[in-house]
C-alpha cells in the first residue's frame, strides 16, 4: 500500500506543477 500511496503523491505533485506551469 505505501508505493501505491507514494505513486499517488508522485501524480499528484505532477499534475499540479504541471497546472502552475
């Protein structure tokens, strides 16, 4: 469960630095 979780923070950090730039 924790790379799972880890994945998702990754795609979620992603998709908002891609929002900003």
């Amino acid at each position: 469960m924790a790379q799972l979780g880890e994945l998702y923070f990754l795609v979620d950090f992603t998709r908002s630095y891609m929002a900003v730039g």
